[in-house]
C-alpha cells in the first residue's frame, strides 16, 4: 500500500461495466517526506474519499479482486479469480501520519538502526 494524495476525480461517459457505479478518483504517491514521487495513479474509492484527502492506496490487484468479490458474497477462492479491471483501490482516508525521529527508541530498539538495517 502507497500513502498519495487526491488530486482530482474521473468522469467517464463510457465505461468498462465493472466500474458501473464506482467512483475514481487521481490519486498522486508521495514519498517518506510526503512531497508528490511518481505518476498520479487512478484508483476506484472505497473509502469515500475526495480532491484534498490524504488516503492509502492499495496497488494489489489480487487485493482488490478479494475486497470485490467478497462483497458480492464470493468465497475467497472465486473472488481472487475473477476479472476485474482494476489494480488500485483507495481503501482509507489518511487522518495523521506520526514518523519517529531517525535513531529514536521504540521498546528498546533504535528505529534508526533498524531502518538502516531494512535498506
């Protein structure tokens, strides 16, 4: 999942029928100092999101073919096989984003190392 921004909506007068009353919106990735990095994506809204709002993105394919087909009561094993024109879903809206300090202590451990060590 990405944290983006949305940057505007998408009005389709045509459509592939699977998004028949969906809502998509432009959503721009942001990088770990929230400035804008990479392509505005479009992605359906499932969180009720709009122009201005911080949200997370799911950029999962299988991700969002499970969320869709359960919804449309599938089990889990016909939902992750259905074919679904979609990759990105906005599936939150973003109220704060807290980053501890490089080399802060979380239980113990230094969070600087510890990022240092993932890279």
């Amino acid at each position: 999942m990405i944290l983006c921004d949305v940057v505007g909506t998408v009005v389709m007068t045509v459509k592939h029928p699977a998004l028949a009353g969906e809502k998509v919106l432009c959503c721009q990735p942001l990088d770990d100092a929230k400035e804008p990095a990479g392509a505005v994506i479009l992605a359906v809204d499932r969180a009720q999101a709009g122009v201005g709002d911080r949200v997370l993105v799911m950029r999962e394919g299988n991700g969002v073919r499970q969320i869709i087909g359960r919804e449309q009561g599938k089990p889990l094993d016909e939902a992750v096989k259905m074919d679904w024109p979609v990759r990105s879903m906005v599936v939150g809206v973003v109220d704060r984003v807290d980053v501890a300090p490089r080399g802060a202590s979380v239980g113990g451990a230094s969070l600087g190392r510890a990022r240092d060590a993932k890279a």
